[in-house]
C-alpha cells in the first residue's frame, strides 16, 4: 500500500485544469448569477418540472466549483475526497465524448472537448494507479460542507429575487462583453419578386395564421419590412415555456403557445411590453425522455378564420380556443374540443392540425397517420403509412391537397369522402442516420409551395450531402423530380428547419450539430445558409454563406429582400450571444446583429423569429419570448 507521502501532486492540478475546460470561467459566473433567478420565476408559476429542468443550468454550473472544491480537498487530504475526484473526473469525460460533442468540428467544440477528454481519463488512470493510498483521517476541512451551504444560500437569495420578476434572465458577464450592435447596412440590396401565397378560406390572414405564416408554409412575408435595429429595444418576456407558435389576432395582439416538458399554455400579449393580458393553463403533456425534441401536442397550433387558436393536444384531441370576448378584450375561453384518437394509432401523439378547403381539419400523427375531421358532425377518417413517422407540419393547398411528408416519401392527399386518398406522391432519399440536430432520420423540413403551387418543396437527407429538392405538383400518382441541389459540407448537412419561398427563390439553413447541449459552453453549430433560385429548366444555386451559424430558428424572409434570422457564434471563451440577424436576401451577406441576450434562457429551441406588422421581431425562446421592439 502507497504512503501518504507518494499522493500524487499532479492530482489537484488535473482537477482545477478540468473546471476550467468543463465550463469557461465566463459562463459559469453567468450560469450562477442567472439561473437561480430563472428557476424562481418558474417556481412561482408553481409547475414542479419546468422548474426542476429550469434549475439545470445552476447544476451544470456547480460542477467546475465541485472540481476546484474536491481539488482542495484532495490537497488536504480529506476523507472521501479521492472518491468525489473519481466522481467528478467520470462526468467530464461523459461530457467529453457525448455523442453531440464527437460529431463537432467547430472550434469551441475542439478547444474544450478534446482537451478536456484527455484531462480527465488522465485524472482517472491517475486516481486508478494510486487507488490504494489512504487519506488523513483528521476531518480537518470542511471544503465540500462549506461549497454546498454556499451554493444553497446563493440558490435561495437569486430565486427569491426571480420570484419578483417576469424578464428571462441573461448572463452579465457574457453580455458585458459581446458585441451590442453591429451594423454593414440596414437597406436590403434591393427587393424579391413574390406574390403572396393564396390566403386559405379558413385561416386568419396571411402571414399571421401560424409558424410557417400561411397554409403554403411559405414563411415569408410580403407585406412588412424588417425595423432598422438602430432604433429599437430589446425586450425580454417569461413565460415558462418555449413559445414555438406566435399568431397575431385582428387586433395585433400576440398569441402564444407556450410549452415545457408537461404543460401547454396559451398567452395573449401586448406586442410592443409583451404584457401578458390573458392566459390560460389549456393542456398537459406527458413527461417524455424526448421532451426536448417531441412537438406533439402544443409545438404546432394556427389562428382560424373566426380568430380561433386551432390546438391538438397529447391525448388525441384537437381543441379550439378563443382569445378575445364579443368586446375585442384578451379572454381565452374554450370553444370546443374533438376527440380523434379512432384516427391515430395507440399512444400517437398529433404533430400538427390545419384547416382544410371545405372547412375540414386536417390532422397528422408522429407514427404515420393522417386523418381528416369534419368539425360540424364530429367524423374522422384516416389512412396511415406502415413503417414511416411524420416529425413536421403540412401544407394545404389551394385546391384541396394536403401535402405531408412522411419518413419515407411526400405525399398529396384529398378529403374524397371518409377516407383521406393518396392523389400524389413521391419518394426522396431519407438517408442512413439521423444526423446531429435532427428530430429524426428524414426530411427536416415542412412541405413548402411556391410559385402558384405549381411546386413542392423539401429537403431530403442524403449523404454525403443533402439536397434541397424541387417536384412539380401537376403530375399525378408518379410525381415527377424538376430538380436537386446539394447544400452544406460534405458529412456536415442537415436541417430541420422550413424552406423560404420568396417568389422563384428558396432560401436553406443548416442545423447540422444543434441540441440543447451542444448550444452551450461557447459552441455553436456547423454553418450555412444557401439561396436556390427555380427555373423553368431546373434550380440554380445565387450563393451560399459558409460562416453564419443559425442552430434551429425558423427564419423568415421578406419580399423587401431581407432574411430575418437569429444567430449564434462561437467562442472559445464560453460565451453564449444570441443575435437578431438580418441578411440580405440577394447577396447572403449579413447586414446587422442585434444582441438578444446571453445565456439558455434565450436560445430558441426549434422556435421560429417572426416579423411583427410594424416591423418589429419576435423570437421564442427557453424562457419565454424575445423580441427587437422599435423604440418610442
């Protein structure tokens, strides 16, 4: 057996060495002053697992102050202390070589996962090697019961000030040093020719009835601009959710869909403060492992033509809600709900519900199923594709057709009768995995119709790289491929974000690498954005912006010829910046960032920016909604 006097030196430097590649210094001072007051804003909303999973980052910020306390009291020689290095050396190699973390190649990701792969399996071998030595038995530190009494008493004051406040936290440090405002021009190069997509009988009108802005899901906006971020105001709203679907009523008010891991609720706002003037608890959600990528039952919802919020729900019904009583004033009541489980497989959770031609609604289930539900007699009928999942929402086209795209191919339906009947389809390549930042193996994408509807678009998720694939939807049963164009690096292309469709132009971003935890620490995702232009003869690529980063926004663009986005960089300093981001639709150069915050709380999670009537921008988010307000 090993004497005292043979411990290992090098011990406590390994540790110190992994608190400081875990997390940068920057973002756990920021994690520490912000997340405490994330998780009291929470708990007032008395939601039990929103506000455990609120609480996270506050965890993931004790680990480097657990490193550099176990560091102490391996030094001193404290009872158990070998024991809390093994601990803590095991969890950063698990960080270390996270399945998000090995399909990185940026360079925040090289920085801190590489090194600190190797800093900890060195602290390991050393802990192995010296695995007999005994520790002093004299309990003369107290370095672990003095951490843990500190980080409560910190947890408790920062909550209790959460509790008095409704803006989304961010980190001060990070803020303080990121950029505020960075401008090369706030006049696009000049405007896109594109007539606006055919506003359907039974949904609010464009472009405010739902996240992809009309029943094409075109998300484009042909009648507004982007403000000029000179004049604005950054404003931040908790809401305890992420609110992925923001519509806009006759009266200009906001309605959000917000939702956590178990609950859904529905918010109407005052655009300019993001006041809440009404809100309602409307549904649950069981708590899932994949709660952080399952949209079923609350991440997809629209605004009717009666100004109704059309909502399915995680137990198969679809629920509609009004939002404003006979006077115009905020009010959500319930209107009335349908029960369409006879539709779904057992245990199917509803991706999306869209209203149809004739006033039908159209339903589609995560496990292949599609179902049409006539709201005046209560009757559903549904077909179901065998072996194929259904991960996005649909479009619905001025003739009748929805249009799905499945795991396997995309596919037009009518409502002829009981049944849905397949009139068009076509199969593309779903590819061999699922690809970092997808929700699953298959097309990323909505379907998008553009140009009168004489097209479809999507992306397939071929390797080595995926294509951006146009079909023309006048031909029948066999469809018919009008063209495809590969985007994004080799090994490194994937999206599971909408297309834009402006007129003949289609507008790609890629979300290769994203997830909740790859979007930490200073790492961002691989980069790309890529305008495609539709030919009679076929698609062109205009030009492809290899350095900007958008790891899952719905972007937007407008007929002015501005891309509304929402961005993040990296650093290897650990900050995380979110920018409102402004590119310019004709020559992909990006025009202006706008710092939206820094921190987890403002990373939108799969939610879509959407550009306000008066030009302001709105993002969902972890916390709740961001938004770029013109000032005054």
């Amino acid at each position: 057996m090993a004497s005292t006097s043979t411990r290992p030196r090098l011990l406590p430097s390994l540790l110190v060495a992994q608190a400081l590649l875990v997390a940068s210094p920057i973002a756990t001072l920021d994690n520490l002053l912000t997340s405490p007051r994330a998780l009291g804003a929470q708990a007032r909303r008395a939601d039990l697992p929103a506000t455990v999973a609120s609480g996270l980052p506050f965890v993931v910020a004790l680990l480097p102050i657990a490193m550099v306390a176990v560091a102490v009291a391996v030094r001193r020689r404290t009872p158990g202390s070998w024991i809390g290095a093994g601990i803590v050396s095991t969890m950063a190699l698990v960080i270390a070589i996270a399945p998000g973390q090995r399909g990185m190649t940026t360079a925040a990701a090289l920085v801190h996962g590489i090194p600190l792969g190797v800093v900890a399996a060195a602290t390991l071998l050393v802990l192995w090697r010296a695995r007999g030595e005994r520790t002093r038995e004299d309990g003369r530190s107290r370095a672990g019961r003095v951490t843990v009494a500190v980080a409560l008493a910190w947890l408790l004051i920062l909550a209790a000030v959460g509790t008095t406040r409704d803006t989304i936290p961010i980190g001060p440090i990070g803020a303080a040093l990121s950029p505020d405002l960075e401008v090369s021009s706030t006049i696009p190069t000049g405007p896109l020719d594109g007539e606006p997509a055919a506003q359907a009988r039974h949904l609010a009108a464009n472009p405010d009835s739902n996240i992809h802005g009309d029943a094409a899901m075109t998300d484009a906006y042909t009648d507004r601009e982007v403000l000029d971020p000179r004049g604005a105001d950054v404003v931040r709203r908790h809401l305890g959710g992420v609110c992925a679907s923001m519509l806009f009523d006759e009266h200009g008010r906001i309605v959000a869909v917000c939702v956590n891991a178990t609950r859904v609720t529905l918010n109407v706002l005052d655009p300019d403060s993001l006041e809440v003037l009404a809100r309602e608890h409307v549904a649950d959600r069981p708590f899932r492992a994949d709660f952080a990528t399952n949209f079923a039952g609350g991440g997809y919802a629209v605004l009717d033509d009666e100004q109704r919020v059309v909502l399915p729900t995680s137990d198969g019904r679809i629920t509609r809600w009004s939002v404003a009583d006979s006077a115009g004033e905020p009010a959500i009541e319930a209107v009335d709900e349908f029960d369409v489980t006879s539709g779904l497989t057992v245990g199917e959770g509803i991706n999306s519900a869209v209203p149809g031609k004739d006033g039908e609604i159209w339903v589609v289930g995560q496990l292949g199923s599609v179902a049409v539900l006539d709201p005046e007699s209560g009757d559903v009928g549904s077909t179901r594709f065998e072996d194929a999942d259904i991960e996005n929402s649909f479009a619905v086209g001025s003739d009748g057709r929805a249009w799905v795209v499945t795991s396997r191919e995309l596919v037009a339906l009518r409502a002829d009768g009981a049944t849905p009947q397949v009139v068009w389809r076509q199969t593309y390549d779903a590819g061999t995995r699922r690809k970092p930042g997808q929700t699953s193996r298959a097309s990323g994408t909505t379907p998008t119709l553009l140009l009168g509807e004489r097209y479809v678009a999507i992306t397939d998720n071929a390797d080595p790289r995926m294509h951006v694939v146009v079909y023309d939807t006048r031909r029948g049963l066999g469809g018919r491929e009008h063209c495809r164009v590969p985007v994004f690096a080799p090994g490194r292309s994937a999206t599971d974000n909408s297309l834009i469709a402006i007129g003949s132009s289609l507008f790609v971003e890629s979300n290769y690498g994203y997830n909740l935890f790859d979007a930490t620490f200073g790492r961002s995702t691989e980069p790309g954005m890529t305008r495609i232009d539709v030919t009679d003869e076929g698609c062109e690529q205009v030009w492809a912006n290899d350095e900007i980063r958008t790891p899952s926004v719905v972007s937007k663009g407008t007929a002015a010829g501005v891309i509304a986005t929402y961005t993040k960089g990296e650093s290897v300093a650990g900050i995380d910046a979110w920018y409102f981001t402004a590119v310019d639709a004709t020559t992909g150069e990006v025009m202006w960032r706008r710092l939206a915050g820094t921190g987890p709380m403002v990373n939108n999670h799969y939610a879509a920016i959407y550009v306000g009537p008066d030009g302001g921008l709105y993002v969902g988010a972890t916390g709740g909604i961001v938004a770029l307000r013109p000032r005054g």
